[in-house]
C-alpha cells in the first residue's frame, strides 16, 4: 500500500500472530504490544482483521477504538 501510493514517511510494522491463534484480540494484544515498545514511533495504529465467524470480533473494534486505534475488517475473508 505504502508503495502504491508512493507515501513517503510511512513505516508499516506488520504483527505477527503466528503459533497464537486467528482470534481479533491476539492481533490488538499484538497491536499494543508493538505500540508500547515505541510509544512515540506511531501517528496512528491500524487492525486488519478477516470477518470470519469470530466470537470476539465485536468487543475487538469496540476496545480498538477505546484505544484509538483503527481497525478494518475484511469482507469477503481473505
């Protein structure tokens, strides 16, 4: 994306979730984990998360948006 739109100043941190379970918190949990490691490295923080049948999903993007991250859900899963 980064690429795409030629944005300069954009690092992009991907989480990695592996060996963890698909569940949307492990990616937030992750998310902050990653956010607190460089509190001052990050304008903004951004979930992607796949709409499958997720239990969590909806507590996921509430508790995202407490934090003030931003959160996408994908629709068809990928």
């Amino acid at each position: 994306m980064v690429q795409h739109l030629r944005a300069s100043g954009v690092a992009v941190r991907p989480a990695t979730t592996h060996g963890v379970g698909r569940d949307p918190m492990t990616v937030l949990r992750e998310a902050e984990r990653i956010a607190r490691q460089d509190p001052d490295g990050f304008d903004t923080v951004w979930l992607l998360i796949d709409v499958d049948d997720h239990a969590h999903l909806a507590e996921c993007l509430r508790a995202a948006t407490d934090k003030s991250f931003n959160a996408v859900v994908s629709h068809p899963c990928f």
